[in-house]
C-alpha cells in the first residue's frame, strides 16, 4: 500500500510515477530494491511478448529472420553486430 493507505493498484499514473520516483530517490537500499523490481517488471512485459520468429517490436527486435533488404535501408552492419574475431560465414579471419 501506499502512505495513503490506497493500494498501488488503485493509484492513477501520475501518484504511481512519483511514488516510484520517491522511491528511486530515496536512500541507497530502497532505490536498489525499486531498480530491482523495476528491472523484474520489464523482463515479465518484454519476455512475455518475445518471440524468435515474430520478434518484439517493442524493443525494435524484427525476429531471427527479420533484416529487411538493402534497398528497404535495413540492412544490418556487420561490422557493428559481429565482433572483430568474427567473419559472416564463421571462420577466423
């Protein structure tokens, strides 16, 4: 419940975000428990809507099989996704 005895449910968005911000400000334990919690929070939203296949759109995933083309302008830079011990079929350089 919060200090006004309502329980967080029953709160509308704004009382929840400065709930959570008073929290997040508060002293050194109870902003880590609030970033835990938050953190447990997104994993159960994200990992619930993840897919291999379909991906998740909201965190900009297309799926295993989703890079578009070059001419949609979505291919992926390897250079960027690969480390540098890497090539695209495998083998060390």
């Amino acid at each position: 419940m919060a200090a006004t005895g309502v329980p967080f449910a029953d709160l509308g968005a704004a009382r929840r975000t400065q709930v959570i911000e008073s929290g997040l400000g508060a002293n050194d334990t109870t902003a880590r428990l609030y970033r835990g919690a938050i953190l447990l929070i997104q994993v159960a939203i994200y990992g619930g809507v993840y897919d291999d296949d379909r991906g998740c759109p909201l965190i900009d995933f297309h799926g295993k099989d989703g890079w578009q083309s070059a001419a949609a302008g979505r291919a992926p830079d390897l250079a960027l996704e690969l480390a540098t011990e890497s090539t695209t079929n495998g083998n060390c350089a």
